[in-house]
C-alpha cells in the first residue's frame, strides 16, 4: 500500500471523529485542536516548555498527537499504538 493511500485512509477514518467534536466546539465553545495544558489543567508540568508538551497537542478527549523522536512515550499510560492496531504500555520518561 502506498503512503498516500495509507494517509488518506486515516483521514478518512478520522472525519466522523473531527465531526463530532467540531460540533461540539459548536456549542460548547471547546476547541476540538487543545494545548496539552488546556486539556489537562491539573498537570502542572504541561505548562512548562521544557517537557516536550510544546510540541504535542490532543485532538479531541481521546487523540494525542506527538512528534516521536526516540522509542518512548511523554506521557503515561495506555496508548492505542495506530501502526500495530494494539494497546501499549507507557512509562513516562520526563522528570517533574
């Protein structure tokens, strides 16, 4: 399968999705695209730079998007890992 294909069947499978919380934006006034600090306003170190939130955002309540450098994860948890269509186990390496 080419990149294209492959990019555009995730856009595709993204819409109804982006949809969703576009209406939402609509009448709640929450944008659907959210700083990590907007998101999560309890987790101090979203507000600082340095953590790498500055360069990752959350695409409604469920979708983070982050740039990935290196084979580990920003932020705890379980993640559906889209590449392997399966769960994954992070363990965050930032120091707060």
């Amino acid at each position: 399968m080419s990149i294209n294909r492959m990019y555009l069947q995730l856009k595709s499978a993204l819409t109804p999705y982006q949809y969703s919380y576009s209406q939402l934006a609509t009448e709640t006034g929450m944008p659907p695209i959210r700083a990590m600090a907007l998101q999560f306003p309890d987790d101090i170190s979203t507000y600082n730079n340095h953590t790498g939130t500055a360069f990752q955002f959350m695409s409604g309540d469920w979708l983070l998007v982050t740039p990935v450098y290196r084979n580990e994860s920003t932020r705890s948890g379980k993640w559906y890992h889209r590449s392997t269509k399966g769960l994954c186990t992070c363990v965050s390496h930032l120091v707060h």
